[in-house]
C-alpha cells in the first residue's frame, strides 16, 4: 500500500499535465509547429540538464559507475525479452511489414523521461537509487535510437543504420559530463547549480504537457487496429515487466527490481510516429499504439503494483 500512496498521485497529477496539454491543444495556443519547438527544447536541453543535475545531486563518479554495471547490463537485457514478446506478439496477430516492423519497434520504445522518470523520482526522491534516473534515461535513448530504428527499418536496405549519429545525444553527453566533474571534484558555482536545477525540475510539466497536446494530434477515428494496439499493452506493459519483476528480485534487491519493472512498462514514445513518417511506415499504427499506451498507464502500472504485492 506505500507504494499506492506514492503512485496513484503522482499518476494523476501526471493525467492532469497531459489534460493541460490538451487544453492547450484545443485553444490553438500549442500547434503542431509548436509541438516540435518543445520537443526539442525538451530533448536538447532540458532533459540533459536534467540528467546532469540529477549525478551532480547524488556526486556519482566515473568509479560508482562500476558499482552500478550490472544495473545497466540487466536494463541492456530487458531489450531482447521485448522483442522476443514484440515478434510473438506480430505472428500470434498475423501482422505484416510495415505494422510488423512499427509495433517491434514501439516495443523498445518507451517513454521513459516523461513517465518512468517522474515516477521514480517520485518514488525514490532522496535516495542514492535516483543515480539510475539519468543512466536509465540514457541507455533508453541509445537503444532508442540504434536497435530501436534497426527494428523499425528492418528490411529497408541498412537503413535502420541511420540513427547510429543520434546514438550520442545531448542526453549522453549530459551524463558523461555530469560523470566527468564528479569524477575530477570540479566545484561549480552555486548560482550555476540552482539554475541548472530550476531548468532541470521543468521537464515533468513539459514533458507531459507537450504529451497531452501531442495525443490531441492523433487521429482518433481511426483506431483500426485497436486489438493490435491492446496486444501491445499485454505484452509490453504487463506481461513482461512482471516477468522481469520476478528474475531481477532474485538477483537484486526490491528498489532495483522495481527501477527495472517501471523500465519496461513505460508507454510508447511520439518519437515512433515521427520514425514511422521518416521511414514510410504506418505512422496511423504508431500513433494508436502511442495513444492507447500512454492513457493504459494509468491502469497498468497500478496493476503492476497490485501484482508485485503477491510475488
């Protein structure tokens, strides 16, 4: 039940960020060329200040990093259990190319800097588990952007190469330099570090707001394959997260379990429909997945959270 005091607040206030997004949507005050303005202000500067204030908070060093690898080698491999269930997933609905590749590729997709991460710090705020925050968001952002654009290319002639540039984003670079200054005790300013802070504690609000106007965007008419996109729920957000519960509780303690549960049961990300329209997919597919994913969370991490409470 302590887990449920912490969660289901912190979900609504989340629902209540993307109803104001939507607001926002519906006023015209946040327009699809907007949108994109916010999503890279997001993603180019406010979730790598985020990262990098989060390691200067815990003065996580070069060396701490080895104390916590096989934290990162056990998220590494929670990627190959979601494609095997994404590929399971695509034969047991008959999918082909392109929805095949999309739905493989949502599958390691996930929306893990503006659900998981609020989530955890809302959960472990104070604590040295925060370290994971930044190196989680980190490695999902790598996977994102190598397998994740391999899967969703697959069969495209070696196109899925192409995002092996974006591989080293600003969120890498964010959490090799917090790294870096903790490594070598580089003192900053206070007036650099309250302002890196302040930029950094925006991200949630943003974040879901530039969500909720997003979900706006969809095309909710045409929910075709909305048994495809449920299948997708199942799997990548139930299914596996409680397996992967139940393997790293025997090897980890119960804080680091859950990090790598809510990993894994993070809803799809828009980057998949703006990949499914740069590659010619079906970017009406991706959308589905994506709005039905995000407003699923809402039920399935407090059913996970129900479930773990009997394992």
């Amino acid at each position: 039940m302590e887990y449920f005091a912490v969660i289901i607040p912190k979900l609504i206030n989340l629902l209540l960020l993307l109803l104001v997004g939507a607001y926002a949507a519906g006023r015209k005050i946040m327009t699809r060329e907007r949108l994109k303005v916010l999503q890279d202000l997001l993603m180019q500067i406010i979730l790598p200040i985020l990262s990098f204030s989060l390691l200067l908070e815990q003065k996580v060093t070069f060396m701490d990093l080895l104390s916590i690898k096989w934290m990162v080698l056990a998220q590494l491999c929670i990627y190959p259990v979601l494609i095997l269930a994404g590929v399971i997933s695509t034969r047991l609905a008959g999918m082909k190319y392109p929805q095949r590749n999309v739905h493989l590729g949502c599958m390691i997709s996930g929306n893990y800097a503006y659900v998981v991460l609020p989530l955890l710090y809302a959960l472990y705020q104070g604590t040295r588990a925060t370290v994971y925050i930044p190196i989680g968001c980190s490695v999902e952002a790598l996977v994102i952007w190598t397998l994740g654009i391999t899967l969703f290319t697959w069969g495209q002639g070696g196109q899925g190469l192409s995002g092996l540039k974006k591989a080293l984003n600003p969120i890498t670079y964010a959490v090799l330099l917090g790294f870096l200054v903790n490594s070598i005790s580089l003192p900053l300013p206070h007036l650099l570090t309250d302002t890196i802070a302040q930029i950094g504690s925006v991200s949630t609000p943003l974040g879901m707001i530039y969500l909720g106007a997003s979900l706006c965007f969809m095309d909710w008419k045409k929910l075709d394959n909305l048994g495809h996109a449920l299948l997708y729920v199942a799997g990548k957000m139930v299914l596996v997260p409680l397996l992967v519960y139940v393997v790293a509780s025997r090897f980890f303690p119960e804080t680091e379990s859950i990090v790598l549960m809510l990993t894994c049961a993070s809803p799809s990300t828009t980057i998949a429909v703006m990949i499914s329209r740069q590659y010619h997919l079906d970017p009406d597919y991706a959308g589905e997945i994506v709005s039905v994913s995000t407003l699923a969370c809402a039920v399935t991490i407090p059913l996970l959270f129900f479930c773990i409470g009997f394992l």
